[in-house]
C-alpha cells in the first residue's frame, strides 16, 4: 500500500476522495507522485497522488500541486475529446 500523503482528488471528481478508497494496490512509486489502483463510486480507478514535498514553501508546493493536476485533467479531457483515448 502507499503511504497515504495528502494528495489531491482526482480532477472532476464528484467529490472528495475518502481514504478507504484511495487504499488500493500500488501501481508506481514517483519522485512527486505514486499510482494507486483502486476504486471511486463503485468503478475500478487509478488515483495519481501527488506527494507534498518537503523542500519546498508550503503555499507554492500546494500551489504548484494544484495546478499540474487541473492542468493534467484538461489536456486529458482535450485528447478524450480529439479522440486520442
């Protein structure tokens, strides 16, 4: 299992995501985030949890989180929308 780091929700998600649901099988252990396969409203998921890191102020970790993950979320709704997935 990961280690459970405060990470974000997954972009779009309906609402936050609960801990025993972001418990799951560890996919990848990353540098700045671990994929978790596990499940969100009864459907199989893989949840990115983007770890906090230490060497930077907190405010501009979480900014900097915050914004990587919507970002990530828009190019993905892009190519969903393009027909790449």
């Amino acid at each position: 299992m990961a280690g459970e780091p405060d990470a974000d929700p997954p972009a779009g998600s309906a609402r936050p995501v609960g801990e025993a649901e972001r418990q799951g099988r560890l996919l990848y252990r990353g540098a700045e985030a671990d994929l978790v396969r596990g499940r969100w409203q009864g459907l199989d998921a893989v949840f990115k949890l983007r770890k906090p890191l230490p060497y930077r102020l907190p405010a501009l970790d979480d900014a900097i989180r915050r914004q990587r993950t919507l970002h990530e979320a828009e190019m993905l709704h892009a190519a969903k929308k393009a027909g790449v997935l």
